[in-house]
C-alpha cells in the first residue's frame, strides 16, 4: 500500500460546516484507504463513513466539564487512536485540521514517526482565542509544524505576526462543488414558499445565526431599500443563538413580513436557494476578535452565478474580489451597506458582469480538484 496522510481532525462530514466540507473534499480526492482520517464521532457519522473512499476513524471527542482543561480527554482520545494506526501503518505525512487540538496531536504523531506536519489556519482561530495559555500553545505548534496551511491572505498575516516562518506558509483558498453548485437550478418554488410578488428581490445569507456575520445589519436596512423603491425580502439559512434576537430586531424595524429565517435546509435545496436569490448578502464584521476567515458560501454562491456583498472584516477578500467578482463594504456601517445592494439593485449590468467574474474564477480556480492539487503538492 502506498503511503497516505494521518489526518487529525475533529471537523468532519456530515458535520455542518465549510471547514468539515473542505477536509471532505480534499483527501476524498488525494487518495483512498491509504487516508486515514481520525475525526469526532457525530450522529450520522457511520452512514457517511460507509461509502468513503478514506478509512475514517471516530471518537468520542465530548468535552468533560469538570476536568481542567475540559478538552484534556479530546487531546488524549486523539493521541491514542493515532498513535494505533501510525504503529499499524506508514503515513507519508500527519496533517491537522487546525492548531488545537489537533495541532497539538499531530505535532508529537509527527515527531515520533519521524513525518512533517502540516497544519491549517483558519483565521478566527488566531484572533479570538485571546493570549492566554490555549494562545501560547496554539502559536507553538504553528511555530513548529513544517508547513501551515494559511485559507487566505488575512490569515497569512495574522501568522507572520504570531512569528510563523513566511516560508512555511502556503496559502491555499478553500473550494466549492462546481457540478452541486451550479447556476439555472429550479427554484421558481422556493420564491412561492416565500409569497415573494412578481418583480420582488430576494437577499439571501447563509451561515451560522451569530453576530458577526452581519445578518442584523441587512435587516436594519431593508426599511431604506424598501423606502429606495425596492420590494426587498431577506432570507437567511442557518440555525444559532441569534435567532430570537434577529426574530425580535425583524418586528422591531417592522420588516418581520420580510425576514424569512429558513434554519437548516436540504443539502438538495441549498444550491437552489443560491439560485432562488437575487444578491447573496453576509456583511460580516469583526466583534472582539472573533472575525471570518474566509467565507465558503461567497464560492458557493460565486458557482451559482451569484453576486456576493461581504463586509471588509477579516479574510473575505479572499474569497469576494471587490469591484471583480462582487463588492466589500463596512459592515459595521448601516448607511454604507444600504448604498452597496441599493447600488447593486438598481444595476443589471453591474450584477451582469461581477456574476460572470464569479463563476468563472469558481469553476477555473477554486474548485475542488484544483485544491486539492494544491494541497497535495505539499512536501
């Protein structure tokens, strides 16, 4: 058998997730049971696993609340089922889903079997963990691994600030399905589930429902897009804690009729709801260092023909081509956000073009295939 990667990672299909996704796609593609993947036992888990082409490996990765660190039995259940299958099998290389835990794990697989360690970043990570001790063991083992994998130019930064070697870091963006996330999809019926009328716009954000995705914002906005003459509805796809604040902000700015909040959709219909809308919206912010990456719906809404309105914050740029593939702007800046899709709205030619951009850079440069070249060209 040839020599596969040892791959430590608690995020992993069918849990929800971009970064899940992304692990997903890429070692499906570099190779098959010679991949070993060692991930978080979820509901679902074994259904997935059973038509994997990599050899996939679940533990109980729960933390326990009374224990200090309460992550210490994830680190230990991680070391332990790696260290099993690097004593049956011989890795090439050990790559890490993130710096912790994984990390960590997979620095000392590494190191033992006498591999490089390659180690993704993701960018909210690096700024929202604060400079504690998890900080200091988190810029170790980024220090230390042979190549870190940066998801965007912001990340790339923040890692060159931490003291991270420029030469050991590799940027590579995230990807999209090309063929699942494609544009001229049926979705005439998700506007009627809406009772949009006829001539109406559709926003659509997808992500987790917290506050520094901005989906407040956009529906702080929609009385003056409406006032500009818009028939402007705004759908959300996600699920999280602020969803009874985003309920309770829809009634307050008397827009409740125009704010659907879909919560978890079909993986079948996901693709449909980018091509059900009219702009894809996520004007994410930066909210105590907690900040994005990246952003994988703006590829998944790019691979749809869509345009995509991101906020400046973070690694966004990454991912949404300002003025090329679709516009940035504050999203701490209500005034600024009704200008860019008021702007965007009133442009067919404009959403044209910038549509046009984004596929064609999402079907050329960031689809799957193309990543997971890039990733395996890592030596």
């Amino acid at each position: 058998m040839k020599q596969g990667y040892l791959v430590i990672t608690e995020l992993f299909l069918p849990t929800k997730g971009g970064t899940a996704v992304w692990f997903d796609e890429v070692y499906r593609r570099l190779g098959g049971k010679e991949i070993a993947i060692v991930t978080a036992a979820v509901p679902g888990g074994d259904v997935h696993d059973a038509g994997h082409p990599n050899s996939v490996h679940r533990v109980n990765l729960r933390r326990v609340p009374w224990l200090r660190p309460e992550s210490l039995t994830m680190y230990l259940r991680l070391l332990a089922k790696s260290v099993v299958l690097s004593l049956g099998q011989s890795f090439g290389a050990v790559h890490a889903g993130r710096a912790l835990p994984e990390g960590l794990v997979a620095w000392i697989i590494a190191r033992l079997i006498g591999r490089s360690v390659t180690v993704y970043a993701h960018g909210e990570e690096l700024t929202g963990w604060g400079r504690g001790n998890k900080y200091r063991v988190m810029r170790f083992v980024l220090r230390h691994a042979d190549h870190v994998i940066a998801n965007s130019d912001f990340t790339f930064e923040v890692l060159v600030g931490m003291g991270v070697p420029r030469d050991r870091i590799v940027i590579i963006n995230p990807g999209v399905d090309v063929a699942r996330f494609s544009p001229g999809l049926p979705c005439q019926d998700l506007r009627d589930s809406l009772q949009l009328r006829p001539g109406a716009r559709l926003l659509l954000s997808v992500g987790r429902l917290n506050r520094r995705k901005g989906f407040d914002t956009v529906i702080r906005c929609l009385p003056d897009l409406c006032a500009a003459g818009h028939d402007v509805h705004y759908a959300i796809v996600g699920i999280g804690e602020d969803r009874a604040y985003l309920e309770t902000l829809a009634r307050e700015t008397g827009v409740a009729e125009r704010v659907h909040l879909l919560g978890h959709v079909p993986m079948d219909d996901l693709p449909r709801w980018y091509n059900a809308c009219d702009l894809f919206v996520l004007v994410n912010r930066d909210i105590d260092g907690d900040t994005e990456g990246f952003g994988l719906v703006f590829l998944e809404a790019a691979a749809c023909g869509k345009v995509s309105v991101a906020g400046t914050a973070g690694g966004t740029g990454a991912a949404v081509l300002d003025g090329v593939t679709g516009l940035r702007v504050d999203g701490c800046d209500d005034k600024a956000v009704v200008a860019v899709i008021d702007r965007l709205l009133g442009d067919a030619q404009l959403i044209e073009s910038l549509a046009a951009n984004a596929q064609a850079r999402a079907r050329r440069d960031l689809n799957w295939d193309a990543v997971a070249r890039r990733t395996g060209s890592i030596v």
